[in-house]
C-alpha cells in the first residue's frame, strides 16, 4: 500500500499542558501525534515509532533539570515529530518547576519596633518570593495592596492600626501547588501615661 503523506505530523495535545507548574524534577510527559503515514516522536531521552499512521499517544518520564532556568523556573522540552515521507514537526514545551513553598519577609517595620505615643498606625512593606504566582493574606484582614503577585514574586505593602500594647502582623503566600509560608512581626505602642488619681 503506498500512502501519499504531505502533511506534516500534527502534535494534537501535550500534558501537562504549556505553563504548567509542577513541583518535582522529574514529570510524566504524554505526547498525542496525528499523521497519515509512520511516525517517530522524541522528547528528552526517549523515541517512540509507529508503523502505521493514525492517531498514537506516547508517554514517559522526562528529567527537567537539565533545561531549568533556576532565574525563572522554566524548563523547556522539545518534541520533535517525524514522518514516513521526512515531514518534520518541532514544538518547544514549557513547564514551570517550582520546587520550594513561597519565602516571605516583612522588610518594615522590624520585628519589636516601639512607637511613640500618639501614632495611630505604620506603613509595612513585604518582600514575596517564589517561582509561581501567589495569593496573600494577612493578620489582621484587608490591610495587603495587592493580595496577590504573578510567577516571580514581588512587594506588598499596607497599613497597620495600633493599639496600645503589642500589635502583631502576620503574613502569609500560597503558591500555584498550594504550598503556604508566613512571616509574623511584632510592634509596640506603649501605654499612654495614667491620668494621676484623685484625693
């Protein structure tokens, strides 16, 4: 049977799909490929044949380390797809591994900072690292600008209202994997001076 092939191999679905965040080194990787004639499809170590043309679904185990961008967390995959009638099809395939939970500071203000009486409140700036993108939250509630950051990290900031006595702020990131980390600071505002009593 001849098979009059010219087109070339159709990568038809990859997953994990593009921009995934996965959170271990090595991934199970599934390639579908559609052709009309005989096929081979490679990526990382491993090549897949078929005989025969139709639609084939390959599948392994693919190392990202030695790809990962440690700046970014990209790690790229290039699958290639090669036909009977030498049609070549190549797709560069990003993933994002984001190993760690995110790292949170609160830069300002220092941990048992103490302020002068008549301050009704403080400025704090908090420093979020991690690879995926993140969700904040606060203790006390409403006080982030924004209360989320994109793949990278960044800064937040907000204010916090005192009372008299310790004022505790604590921080919180969760990640793309849901992975979550805090930071917790505590400020004082001391008590103002009694009155002085009567006879």
């Amino acid at each position: 049977t001849v098979v009059l092939d010219t087109v070339a191999p159709e990568l038809t679905g990859i997953e994990p799909a593009d921009g995934a965040v996965v959170g271990l080194p090595s991934v199970s990787l599934r390639v579908h490929v559609y052709d009309e004639s005989a096929t081979e499809v490679t990526f990382g170590a491993h090549a897949f044949t078929w005989g025969v043309g139709g639609a084939h679904t390959a599948e392994a185990d693919v190392d990202l380390l030695p790809t990962w961008d440690e700046l970014t967390g990209d790690a790229f995959i290039d699958v290639v797809l090669t036909d009977a009638a030498g049609h070549v099809t190549t797709v560069t395939h990003r993933l994002l591994y984001d190993p760690t939970a995110p790292v949170v500071t609160i830069d300002e203000p220092e941990d048992g900072a103490i302020f002068g009486p008549g301050t009704s409140s403080v400025p704090f700036v908090v420093t979020i690292d991690d690879y995926s993108g993140t969700t904040i939250a606060s203790d006390p509630e409403g006080v982030l600008v924004p209360d989320s950051l994109p793949p990278g990290g960044g800064i937040v900031s907000g204010v916090l209202d005192l009372v008299e006595g310790g004022n505790s702020l604590e921080v919180r990131a969760t990640d793309a994997l849901d992975r979550t980390s805090s930071d917790t600071v505590t400020v004082v505002l001391p008590y103002a001076s009694s009155a002085g009593t009567k006879d």
